[in-house]
C-alpha cells in the first residue's frame, strides 16, 4: 500500500494540517466526510476489512501524538479540537496491513498462474503436466510459481471444469473447450 497526504482544516482548531496516512487510513478518514460517527463493525464492512484490520487502522489514527479520531461509547468521531504544532502530521502505518498486502499478493499470483494454465493449454489442447509446469514457469516473468501452487491451480482448473485429465493417462492435461 502507499501513502497519501491528507489536507484537513477542522472548524476548532482553525489550523490547516497535511495527515501523512496510508491509504486505507485515508479512507478511513474519507468515510467521516459522510458520516458524523461510526462503530467498528459499520467501518469495517464499509472498508470490506475484517474488524481486527479496522480496529488496527483506527488505533494508528488515535495515537498521542495526533489523535485525530475520538472513540467514545463504542463509536468513531472526527476530533474536531484536534491540535497539533506541526503542519504536517505524520500517523503510523498499523502493522496488519503487511498481512493484508501478502493476502492480496497470494491472490493475484493465484490470478496470475490460472490465467498462465489456461492461455497454455487454448493454444495446445493437451499437454504432459510435466511440460506445463515448466512452460507455466517459463511464462511468468513478475515472480517463479513453485510446483506446489502449479499443481493446486491446475487442480482447481480441473474442478472448475476448464481442463481434465485424460482418461488413458493421468499424466496428460487436456484443455475442454
């Protein structure tokens, strides 16, 4: 994830202040702009989070430094006396967005590998599995799929009813159109 400056100028504090956040904080933040308070269930289903990643994303936005959220009888408000000496404010980045980031990378690489069977196969309708194995590898340029992940996608592909075994030997795919 990146990071993104945040101008905020809050009616009692009569300061203008860049928030230095990551983006899902920023989002966090955008969600306030239509909502005067929400619980952490309400942010974490609008953010599509699990509620243990939101309730990390809001903590980093209450810290004592730069408190800017408020949490008072089970819900978040924007602190509008919130005060700082510096412009820019700098707000940590909660450590559950690492787990979220290689989440979202295994997903694309999933993605990436089925997309890579699949473009293989339409071109050869069948195929030793040995062979596209390494042809799978040799076609992924960004990152080198392991045998373990080549095989679990193919086998998924075979549930999903894009290739099958053939029938004589299970060593041969064979792409169904």
């Amino acid at each position: 994830m990146g990071t993104a400056i945040v101008s905020a100028k809050l009616p009692e504090s009569g300061k203008e202040h860049d928030l230095v956040v990551s983006t899902y904080q920023m989002c966090v933040l955008y969600m306030f702009n239509f909502y005067k308070e929400l619980t952490l269930p309400e942010i974490a289903e609008h953010m599509g989070f699990d509620e243990e990643t939101a309730k990390k994303n809001m903590q980093s936005l209450m810290t004592k430094q730069a408190k800017i959220i408020t949490h008072e009888d089970g819900k978040f408000k924007v602190n509008m006396k919130f005060n700082s000496p510096y412009r820019r404010v700098n707000f940590p980045v909660p450590m559950l967005e690492e787990s979220v980031k290689k989440e979202r990378i295994t997903q694309d690489r999933t993605h990436a590998v089925d997309a890579a069977l699949v473009r293989i196969m339409k071109s050869r309708k069948q195929m030793k599995v040995t062979d596209l194995r390494l042809d799978v590898v040799t076609l992924m340029q960004t990152f080198k799929p392991d045998d373990a992940l080549i095989k679990k996608r193919m086998e998924s592909l075979i549930e999903r009813e894009y290739l099958e075994r053939d029938k004589n030997d299970p060593n041969i795919i064979v792409y169904k159109a």
